[in-house]
C-alpha cells in the first residue's frame, strides 16, 4: 500500500508533456480541476476522462503506473459512493438495503461523485509526475511573483510547497523501512480488523517523526552549507521560456473549459 501511493513523485521522460513550461502544466491542472468541478453531467465527465487519457497517452507515464496512485484512496471513493448512495433522496425507488432506500437520483450521484473523485487525482497526479521538482519550484514561483507587490513571500511559499511534495515519497520510503523493520523483529501490521490494525500502526510514528526532523536537519544544513538565501539575487541554470506548443496547449485547455461550461449551460 505504501508503495501505491505515486502523489509527488516524478516519472522521468522526454514526451511532449514532459518538456511544456511548468508554468502551463500548473495553470492547466487547476483549470482541468475547476472543470471536473463545473461539469454537473455524465457528459462533461466523459470529454473530462477523454481529455486525461489523452494526455497519458501523450505523456507516455504507464497508466498501470497512474492507477496504482488510486489505490491507497480507495476507501475513500467507496466511502463516497456509499454516502452518496444512500444519503441522496430521489422519487425513483431502485431498491431497499437493510431499510435503507437507494433511488435512481442517489445511485446517479453517487457514480457521479466517485468518477469525478478519480478524474481529480488522476489529474493532480499528472503534474507531478511529469514535471520535475525544481522546474515546479520555478513555476509556483513564477506564478505567484505578482504577489510580492503586496510583500507576499513568493519563493519562499513555493519552496516549501514543492518540498512537501518532494517529501511525500520520501516519507512514504522511510515508513516502509521502519515497517520492515519492525515486522523483522515480530510485529504484525496485517491480521485483525480495520482498527486493531490501525492501533498496530502507532508504533511507527515515533520512529517515523525522528525521522522525519532528521532528513529535514539535513536538508537546512545542507542549503545553509550552499549559501541558500531564499530567492534574493538567485540566478537560474535554465530558464523558463514559453514555446508554441505552450500557447497551443493553453488555447486546447481553455477549449476545453469553454466546452464544459457550455455543456453545463445547453445539454
């Protein structure tokens, strides 16, 4: 399960998607995420699903590799679904669980929720994935620079966001350490029900925290070591520069958003 969890980490390649500016590829995934948001029918999911797999496609990142991320949230989507299911009133009886009624509006909801849910990590999952963590930076960065009109700290908030991100599979690497580890010495982390199993976990977490201040000691010693001062007089080995294929990109995404709002609006 650890090891399904594919949120910050990054799937080397030299595809179309992975060469775009970083800066699209964030504004892109936000305006993907507001139309999966906007999309109120089965339709606008449906150009949303064949928008993402294009775009897999296009990235050539294995989408075993991308739905393997799903895994660790699947309680969550059947968690979702349930709610939906059986909490959504509707005037179309479909059937009845344990006194429980599921109608048509319910169950319609509740696939519409769940599929939405996938879309959406499926979508965020793709930035990072295709982008590198230091081209990221650059991108929040870049993005947010207007802000420092009103002394908003913009490097300084996308350094730390791209580190939480970069820290994820770290973190997820020293959990499965910790966890083999303990299981070497005779823990169990896997027989009983869900909350003996949940209890078994506590344990970890010690170890896991010291770890974690750990590698981040690290990391301030070692940017302290290179003179790091924030983004003051900071120079780029690359920098960023938008080609067609980014134009042309941005102009299929707002196409997109403008066919979600339209189908929201006409159909």
């Amino acid at each position: 399960m650890i090891r399904d969890i594919t949120l910050g980490q990054y799937y080397p390649g030299d595809s179309l998607i992975h060469k775009l500016d970083p800066r699209v590829k964030i504004i892109t995934t936000i305006a993907y995420i507001a139309a999966l948001f906007i999309a109120d029918g089965f339709i606008g999911l449906a150009t949303s699903a064949a928008v993402i797999f294009i775009v897999i496609a296009v990235s050539r990142v294995p989408l075993s590799f991308i739905m393997r991320g799903l895994k660790p949230i699947f309680f969550i989507i059947i968690f979702t679904f349930v709610i939906n299911m059986f909490m959504i009133q509707g005037e179309t009886l479909v059937s009845l669980f344990w006194g429980l009624k599921i109608t048509k509006e319910g169950l319609r909801t509740a696939v519409f929720m769940a599929v939405r849910l996938v879309l959406l990590i499926m979508g965020s999952s793709l930035l990072t994935l295709t982008t590198k963590p230091i081209s990221l930076t650059d991108g929040i960065e870049s993005l947010l620079r207007p802000l420092k009109v009103i002394k908003v700290p913009a490097h300084e908030l996308a350094m730390m966001m791209t580190i939480a991100l970069r820290f994820i599979p770290t973190l997820l690497e020293e959990t499965d350490k910790i966890m083999k580890a303990q299981q070497a010495r005779g823990a169990d982390f896997e027989s009983g029900n869900i909350f003996h199993r949940a209890k078994s976990l506590i344990p970890i977490l010690v170890p896991l925290f010291i770890s974690a201040f750990r590698i981040a000691q690290e990391l301030a010693m070692a940017m302290e070591a290179r003179c790091y001062h924030g983004g003051d007089n900071r120079t780029r080995m690359n920098a960023m520069k938008m080609r067609t294929w980014d134009f042309v990109f941005m102009v299929l995404t707002a196409a997109f958003v403008g066919i979600i709002i339209c189908e929201g609006y006409f159909i």
